[in-house]
C-alpha cells in the first residue's frame, strides 16, 4: 500500500479527521466523481449530440451506435447496479447514459417513418 502525506487547509483538514478510519473511501469516492464530471466521459454523448442536432438523414440517425467503451461502462454500472446501490456519481452517469439512449431510439422511430414515407 503507498503511504501519501499532503497538505491541505485547517478547514479540510478538521472535516477530514471525522473520516479518518476511511480516507482512502473518501478519495475513492471522490476520483471517481470527478472522473464522471470530465469532458473525456461525455465524448459519446457530445458526438451523438452533435449528430443528432446536424439534421442528419435518416441513414445516418438509424447508424448511431455506441462505441465499445460506451457499452462496456454502461454494461459495467448496470451490473454495479444489481449487486450494490451506485453513488451518486454513479447513478447520476447511469441516468444520462440511458436517457441518451432513449432520445437515440426516439430518433431512430422518427427516422424509420421517415424512410418508409410516413408524414412526421
């Protein structure tokens, strides 16, 4: 285990004491909610976005398709999901992850009738 010895202000330091026995939990917990927050995590859903907003065809609504690493981290909360309750970090990545999804599906209808002729 690496021993790590920082500074931080009176003021941090004094609410960190209470937490003492779970410091390394409370940096866990704490990484992780930063690493939801990066710009890097919403890469898909910018590119999905962007698409989405650029008036596409109908061809290219009905190609979206999550990348690997999309599937695989939802995948991966859906399974954290079952076996404990997410954080918040978690849940609230789970949430846009799936409304992302939904809003692709609902594009994906409206494109479907649009390619079969159908008015919308």
């Amino acid at each position: 285990m690496l021993e790590l010895t920082i500074r931080v202000p009176d003021r941090l330091g004094q609410q960190l004491q209470r937490y003492r026995e779970r410091l390394p939990e409370v940096l866990d917990r704490g990484l992780r909610e930063l690493e939801a927050e990066s710009p890097a995590s919403f890469e898909d859903e910018n590119a999905i976005m962007a698409l989405l907003t650029s008036r596409p065809a109908p061809e290219q609504v009905l190609a979206i398709r999550p990348t690997p690493e999309l599937q695989e981290r939802v995948s991966e909360l859906l399974a954290q999901n079952k076996e404990r309750s997410l954080t918040s970090a978690e849940e609230a990545e789970l949430n846009r992850h799936l409304l992302l999804e939904h809003l692709v599906r609902l594009a994906k209808a409206h494109a479907y009738r649009q390619l079969a002729g159908h008015d919308v």
